[in-house]
C-alpha cells in the first residue's frame, strides 16, 4: 500500500512534465513554423475564382454586343473557359510577336558592329571627289586609265573593309577590292560619287522605293543603278551578290584569284571578254594579293 501511495507522486510529477513540455512544443511550433489555415486557402480560391467570373462577365457582355445576341445562349462556365484560353492565346502569340524584333535589333547591332570595324580607318569614307575629278563614264575602267595615286588612295581608304568581307563570305579580299577599283575608277566614277555604288550594281525592280536607285541614262530601266547611303554598304551587297547563284561555287577557289578573275568572267558577271585580265593585270600591279594574307 505505502509503495502505491509512493508511485503516484510519481506519476502526476511525469504527467505534469509530459504536459509542460507538450505546451512548449506547441508554442515554439506556432511561433516558428505557422500552420496555413484552411480558410486561408480557401479565400483564395474564393478571390480567385471571383477574379474569372468578373473577367468572364466583361467577356461574354462584349461578346453579345458585337455578336448581337448571339452570346446570350453561351453559359458562364464556357465565358470562362473562352476567357482563359483567350489568354493563354495571348501569352503564345506575344511572345511569337517579341522574337522576330529581338531579331531585327540582332541583325542591326551586327550591322552597327560591322560598319564599327569598317571605319576603324576614317578613310575609307572620304568624299571620292577629294580625290580627283568625277568621271562619268559607267562602264569598267582599263588598268592603263588608272591614275596610281588614286588607285593606291583608294587601297588605303578600303582595304580594311576588304578584309573584312573576306573573313565574312570567304571572297578573297583581291578580287573584291580590284573589282571595286575597276568598276569605280577608285571611287571617282559619277556612281560611286553620287550614289556611294562601287561595283556598278544595277537595280531590275519596278517599284523601288524612293532613294533606291537612280536613272543615269534616262532610257532604260535597266540603266537604273543602286543607291546606298554609304560605301559600305556597297560593298556589303557585293559581297551577298556573289553568295548567290553560280557565282558561289567560286569560294572553291579559297584565296586563288587568278581561279575567280577566270570564274566571273566565265559565270557572265562582266560582258567584258577581258575582264578577268583586268582584274588579274590590277590584282598584280599593286599586289593585291598581299591583302588576302591578313
């Protein structure tokens, strides 16, 4: 008897300490990690839920205004289902929309980039005119009608953008500058001062924008030629002139010019029968071929 009268003590001092102990937990529980609540969620299902219905409502009375009527027989939950696919329509079509300017700004930034480096020498954007007369004649000029100093200006003025095409499309940087030198008379042609066009290149279309090309003979459309705003971009359009049709498998060739002078002139690019000798006679002249080295 004195023995059971001596466990209970021991047992109400154990149940006090369980209960103590469990109150703490709670406490420190409720303290550090608060439970979400049912309600809680449930409110926002409820605000969620009365968000769609709103936006639903605006849907379907728009809807019968401009169907005349014709909404009144589509139920809420359909305005819903109609409303959030509109939505998830959007989202798709507005992203779509976004990638082709981001890739716009890419290619202008490329091009920015590109006319950077072109003009890492001024020089190469100097009027034509300071370097002599005008001609007006449009049609390729012979290596013995090159005035050298002119040629050898024009060298300076350029070779850093001939290089640069040849890193780009692979046209060896002599070919493209003897044919600029050529076709330009080293830039003094009428075209390539009036209209910053260095390779003679031609305009075929019938409905150019305005500041697209000009009319040098005034009897012919054919006799419209390219305008651009600088020499530059002259260039750049030589350069995606040759990447296209028959005149591409010349990057065959690699650097050998003496294998593209031939090549232009057997793929029609000059009506000139001796057009590859003038571009080899210049290309050899001035040791052109020492700029496909850079």
């Amino acid at each position: 008897m004195e023995k059971l009268n001596n466990e209970e003590p021991k047992q109400q001092t154990l149940k006090i300490f369980y209960k103590q102990e469990n109150e703490h937990t709670q406490s420190l529980e409720k303290t550090t990690f608060p439970r979400f609540e049912d309600n809680v969620l449930s409110d926002y299902f409820n605000r969620l839920q009365n968000a769609f219905e709103r936006v639903s409502g605006v849907f379907q009375h728009r809807f019968e205004k401009y169907t005349f009527g014709i909404g009144t027989k589509i139920s809420r939950v359909t305005a819903i289902k109609i409303c959030i696919l509109s939505i998830i329509m959007f989202l798709i079509f507005r992203k779509d929309i976004a990638t082709p300017i981001n890739s716009v700004n890419f290619v202008a930034e490329t091009m920015n980039e590109e006319k950077t480096h072109a003009n890492k020498h001024k020089k190469s954007f100097v009027t034509p005119a300071a370097l002599g007369s005008v001609v007006d004649d449009l049609s390729p000029a012979s290596p013995e009608d090159l005035r050298e100093v002119q040629v050898r200006e024009y060298i300076e003025r350029f070779s850093d953008v001939a290089v640069g095409e040849m890193d780009k499309f692979g046209i060896p940087a002599s070919i493209s500058m003897a044919q600029a030198i050529i076709e330009s008379r080293s830039g003094t042609s009428s075209l390539a001062v009036r209209n910053n066009n260095h390779f003679g290149i031609k305009c075929f279309s019938k409905s150019c924008p305005k500041g697209h090309c000009s009319n040098f003979t005034d009897d012919h459309h054919k006799d419209f030629f390219r305008q651009y705003k600088g020499p530059w971009e002259s260039w750049r359009e030589h350069s995606h002139f040759l990447m296209k049709y028959r005149y591409r498998n010349l990057t065959k060739h690699g650097k050998n010019y003496r294998s593209w002078a031939q090549g232009l002139k057997e793929y029609g690019y000059a009506t000139d029968n001796s057009y590859d000798k003038k571009l080899i006679s210049v290309i050899e002249k001035y040791d052109l071929h020492k700029l496909d080295d850079l």
